[in-house]
C-alpha cells in the first residue's frame, strides 16, 4: 500500500461519513453513506430503499469524505476511485458501523454493504491557519 494510501485510509478513519458517486442510467449520481476503514478497503454502508447499490456493486465509484465544517485549521479532503462489492459484513463489521437512521426520506432505513478497494487516492490538504489565527493590534 502507497503512503498516499494509508494517509487517506487514515483521514478517512476520522470521520464516519461520505458521499458515493457513479452513474445510474446514464446519469451521475452522489448520495451519502457511512463508511468504516477495514484491512481489504473501505466498507460503505447505504440505505437500500433508492437501489443505488445496484448501480454501484460491480461497478467503479468514487467515495468521497472530509472534516469540512469541523472547525478545524487543516481541512482535508480523501477521495477514492475503484470497484465496489456488495457483501455482508461480519458481526464485527456491524459493530464498528453502529446503528442506522431510523429513516431515509421518510422510508425505514434498510442497509445494503458494500467494500470498495481503492485503485486511485486522492488527499487533499488545506491550510487555512494563518488566516484563521487572531490578529492582535499593535
């Protein structure tokens, strides 16, 4: 595994959701989902109520996440470009995921997993801290 790869899996491990991107139909689609960073790649959990899992098990998506809007000084921002497969996660999977929502756009929530092995990462980093830091008069 690259540097550049354990660094995203590592960013990624910080934050517990993203979007996944691909194309259904023809037409490009994001929706979110849950994520958890295991030894094979990334584990996505979605809700199984749009069917977008069947556009993207077998297919290439992009999984995008960042601690945008945490206040913090750096921001970061992985994304990961490979092929998706529905599985069925192991009970230790099921725990590092935790609970569900209750709904999705007002239908009960019904997860569907997925393991994405990265073939392309990207990190990006921005660092806004000079800009953030307070300026004391003289």
């Amino acid at each position: 595994m690259s540097t550049e790869e354990v660094r995203a899996l590592k960013l990624l491990s910080l934050v517990p959701y993203g979007r996944v991107a691909t194309s259904m139909r023809a037409m490009p689609f994001v929706t979110p989902a849950r994520h958890i960073v295991t030894d094979g790649g990334v584990l996505l959990r979605m809700h199984a109520g749009h069917g977008y899992h069947r556009a993207c098990g077998g297919g290439v998506v992009a999984y995008g996440a960042d601690n945008f809007g945490n206040g913090e000084f750096d921001l970061w921002s992985v994304q990961l470009t490979g092929t998706a497969e529905i599985i069925v996660p192991t009970a230790r999977e099921l725990e590092q995921f935790g609970g569900g929502p209750h709904h999705v756009d007002g239908q009960p929530f019904e997860p569907v997993y997925m393991c994405l092995v990265p073939q392309f990462v990207t990190v990006h980093m921005l660092d806004y801290s000079q800009e953030r830091r307070p300026q004391h008069a003289a």
